[in-house]
C-alpha cells in the first residue's frame, strides 16, 4: 500500500470519530453522516489550527447542513445532461468522464455529493459504454477526467483509461480535475507524474481554496506536476467564512502563482443541498474580483463565475469597467476608479441595451477633460 493509500485509510470517517474529535453531539454526527459521509485525511486534519476556522468548515461536518436538505441534489442538472452513465456532454467539444466516486477528503461543500462516495452512482462497471460513448461523437475533443477523484485511482488502473482515450484521435486534450495536490498531495509521485507525460496534452484542474492550503507537501506535489510539463490550473470555490475576502483571495492567488499553479475560475458557491451556509452575496466576488484586477498580475486573476442553475454552464461576471457607451465613444473606469474616454470604431451593427448606458460610477477622479464628455445620455438606436 502506497503512503497516500494508507493515510486515506487512517481518514475520519465514523460517527464516534466526530463525536470524539470535533465534539459533535452524537445523534447529530449520525444524520450529518446519513446526509453525506465525512472523509477527513490526516495530513488534511493537521492543517487545522483553530475549530471553526477555514479548513475546519471546508472538511467538519455541520449541523447547518442539515437545514436546507430540500435542496436540489443535482443543481446544475447533470444528470439531465448523461446520455450515457459517468458521461456528464453539455458543451458540444468537451465532455466530463467520472471515472471514480471516491475523493482523498470529502467536502462539505461538494455539488456532486449525490455521487460521491457511492460505487454504484459512479461505477467502473459503465465504463465500457462511457468509452463507446467517447469513441463515437468525434466531435468531443477534450475529456475532463473527473468523479469523485480520479486520482483516487491507483497509476495502473487511470494509465488504462488514459490509453483507451489516446486510442481516439479526435480527442486531443485530455484533462484531469483533481483535488489532491490540495488535501492529499502525497498522492502526486513521481512514478505517477513519469506516467502522466506519456500521454500529453495533458492538464490538471486542481481546487485550492485557501492560503493555508499551500504547504511544503502542497509545493512539491504542484513543482512535481509543472515539471513534467503538465500546465496545473486552479479552480476555487468562493464561500463565507473560508476565503470571502479580498486580501485572502488576493494571497491565495499570489501563493499559487508562486508554485506554478495559473488562477483558472472562481466559482460562485452552487446552490447545493446542505451548502446554502457557505453562500455569498454576488457583490461579495464582485468585490474581491475588483481588488484583484490592476492590484496583482492578470495571470492571477482568476474568471469569476456562475455555474448556471439547470445546467446553464458558466457564465462570467465582472464589475462594471463601462459607464456609458455612445456610437463613437465609450466612457471607461479603471481599477482606480479613474475615468478614461475611449473612441470608438462606429459600428453600424452595434447592439446595445439602455442600461449600460445609464449606470453612473462610483468615480472620485476624473482624468478626461470635463467638455469632452457627454452632456447628456443619448440612447442609440437598437439596430438588433
Ligand atoms: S474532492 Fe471534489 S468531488 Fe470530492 S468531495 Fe471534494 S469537491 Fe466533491
């Protein structure tokens, strides 16, 4: 058995284990079990350093779960998506292959809890018609490797699967969405990084949240992946109490640059059954989003999004950069709160909403000369 292997089996995980350590009342510590089980790694334990503080709330199990258990189970509809099971095929190039149900830690805050930890949800038993699935809609052309953990799987089992999928020409980038270079980063060996470069392009999405996540174990789990070439970048999931502050963000960003890890999404909360607790208003990111852009680099400011409820996909948000738009100019603010006047291309074709021309910023500076800016607001004509 492997180190990684081995600590996952010293994991908390029974009701006595969260009564005895967390002090949970026991009959609670049963229905938080019943509602989702606990899987706490000690090497992800020992990041605690208070109760209640951000690693705690990211893996302890909390009796506020158990108020919004009505919830949907499924918020972004991915099970509407699966033409065939462990498939998830929303976007028309990509598809999302779930080819195990365990995780190094679980946490309370997972959107696919519905799955997670079931061998029967998530069965390697269906991989066959995964596999047929993937080989014949040629137009997918990037798998994202998912569950539960794919690397939960031991190297021989995923080299496997990998060697299937490079069998399929059309598919050219395969990704691997893998939370353990963050709670389990013993998992990341070298034995496993020598078989990954074997089949390149490949990528890691990993899902760090918090500074504290990035640890000499951490480090070098993420230096071992960038140095056999695969490009590792980082999803984090926005939630009160763990990280819904600028200057958190803004250290979280910065450490991961630091080792090699490239900001990718920062994810709004989902609206998941027993995770309402971890939501933010949508202000909260768009705040954060404004104290990173122009503050640190752009390669680590991270796309702010929703991942729409029902299945939408992702969609970006950003604070307002326009203030008003005319047909020949648009007025800008920077991350200064400066206003800047910019000429536009007149663009017959333009299609504009009224809104964005009636906004008014928050501007304490204005660097354009006064004349030169509108009078008054004309709306264009909507052209579409
Ligand atoms: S590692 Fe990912 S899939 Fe597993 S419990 Fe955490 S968020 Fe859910």
């Amino acid at each position: 058995m492997e180190i990684w292997q081995e600590m996952v089996r010293q994991s908390i995980h029974t009701v006595d284990q969260l009564v005895e350590k967390f002090g949970l009342d026991k009959d609670v510590a049963s229905k938080l079990d019943k509602f989702f089980q606990a899987r706490i790694n000690p090497y992800y334990l020992s990041l605690i350093r208070t109760p209640g503080d951000p690693i705690w709330l990211q893996c302890v199990p909390d009796e506020k779960e158990l108020e919004d258990i009505d919830a949907e189970e499924d918020p972004l509809h991915e099970d509407d998506m699966s033409p065939v099971p462990n498939i998830v095929h929303r976007y028309p190039d990509r598809a999302l292959f779930l080819v195990n149900s365990q995780c190094g830690l679980y946490c309370r805050f997972c959107t696919r809890k519905r799955k997670v930890g079931n061998s029967e949800k998530i069965s390697m038993r269906n991989l066959e018609s995964a596999f047929k699935y993937l080989s014949e809609h040629k137009e997918i052309s990037d798998v994202i490797l998912s569950g539960g953990d794919p690397l939960m799987l031991t190297d021989a089992m995923l080299e496997k699967i990998l060697i299937r999928l490079r069998k399929m020409e059309h598919i050219q980038i395969i990704r691997i969405g893998t939370k353990m270079p963050c709670v389990l980063p013993q998992r990341i060996t070298q034995e496993l990084c020598n078989m990954l470069k074997k089949y390149h392009p490949i990528y890691v999405n990993t899902h760090f949240n918090h500074p504290w996540e990035i640890t000499e174990e951490s480090t070098k789990a993420c230096t071992m992946l960038a140095d056999s070439g695969i490009p590792v970048g980082n999803q984090a999931v926005l939630m009160k109490g763990v990280n819904d502050d600028a200057d958190v963000i803004k250290e979280l960003m910065k450490k991961l640059l630091s080792i090699r890890v490239r900001p990718y999404y920062l994810y709004q909360a989902d609206i998941t059954k027993g995770a309402n607790h971890f939501r933010t208003p949508l202000r909260v990111g768009l705040e954060i989003v404004d104290k990173l852009r122009g503050h640190i680099s752009g390669l680590g400011v991270p796309h702010f999004v929703i991942d729409a409820p029902g299945g939408g996909g992702k969609i970006p948000l950003l604070p307002e950069y326009v203030i008003m738009r005319t047909d020949d100019k648009v007025i800008l603010r920077n991350y200064k709160y400066n206003i800047y006047e910019y000429p536009d291309v007149k663009d017959e074709k333009k299609v504009t909403t009224p809104e964005n021309f009636l906004r008014k910023s928050g501007s304490t500076k204005i660097i354009r000369k006064k004349k030169t800016l509108p009078k008054e607001i004309k709306l264009p004509v909507l052209t579409d």
